[in-house]
C-alpha cells in the first residue's frame, strides 16, 4: 500500500505539540486591523490551541494517530 499524504494546507499552517495537541493561528488576524485595538492585535501574535471539535480534523489531515 502507498504511504498517505499529509494535506499540503494543514501542514502549513498547524503544528503538532510533543503532547499531541494541535497548534495553529488565531483567526482575524490578517487584515481590517485598524478599526482592532493594540490589545487585540497583540494577543494574535502567538499561536492559539485548535478548538477541542476540529482537532480530530486537522489531526487526521496531518496524518497524526
């Protein structure tokens, strides 16, 4: 049997941690910033945790078990 791929987009933007819990961006990060305060855009800047109902999703997409 071939081997599975991962999917191209979802090992772009998440990451796995070593205790299996998925990494990724925080969304409304990107553009219409100015009308967002300071404070709002600076908590954007760190990677957030995935939502508990997508990480069986984004797991499988990266081919985690």
């Amino acid at each position: 049997m071939p081997k599975m791929k991962k999917h191209s987009g979802a090992k772009k933007r998440f990451k796995l941690t070593s205790s299996g819990k998925v990494r990724g961006r925080k969304a409304m990060s990107s553009h219409i910033l100015e009308k967002k305060s300071p404070k709002r855009k600076r908590g954007f800047r760190k990677p957030t945790e995935v939502a508990a109902v997508d990480v069986p999703r984004v797991k499988r997409m990266l081919g985690a078990k």
